[in-house]
C-alpha cells in the first residue's frame, strides 16, 4: 500500500514508512509529513497529472496519506495485532 501511494503521490517510499510507524489515530501533525513533503517529485506528478498545481499538489497529498493512514494502514496494523 505504501508503495502504491509512493509511485502515485512520487514521495518517498522511506519517509512514508517512518510516518506510518511513528503515526498515532487522529494524530495532527502527521509525523515526518514535512520530510514527506520535501521528498515529492511535483515535476514527475505533474506530467502524469497535468491539471496538478504545485500550491494544491501537497495539501491533496497530505489529505490523501491521512486518509491511508486511517482507513487502511491503522485497521490493518490492528487486525494484525
């Protein structure tokens, strides 16, 4: 899953990692999002979303990776405890 999101938001797969293990249910500020936000390619996701803008391009990122951390990566961690 982080993988997936990585390759579609072009950020590191590494910083998306630490955030999910440091990250807590409901937690603001998401844990390393500044890293994860350093690391983008907006240039890479711009040539495959070409309506991308730059200044919207990490709110919807950071908007989509709580929503991940929320409603897939923490019901599974759960699960799996």
């Amino acid at each position: 899953m982080i993988h997936v999101f990585s390759n579609e938001w072009f950020v590191s797969e590494k910083k998306l990692h630490a955030s999910n293990l440091q990250y807590m249910p409901g937690e603001d500020p998401i844990p390393n999002m500044k890293a994860i936000i350093n690391s983008k390619d907006y240039e890479g996701y711009k040539a495959k979303h070409p309506e991308a803008k730059p200044f919207k391009y990490p709110q919807e990122m950071k908007r989509a990776w709580r929503k991940m951390l929320d409603d897939e990566l923490i019901p599974l961690e759960n699960e799996l405890r």
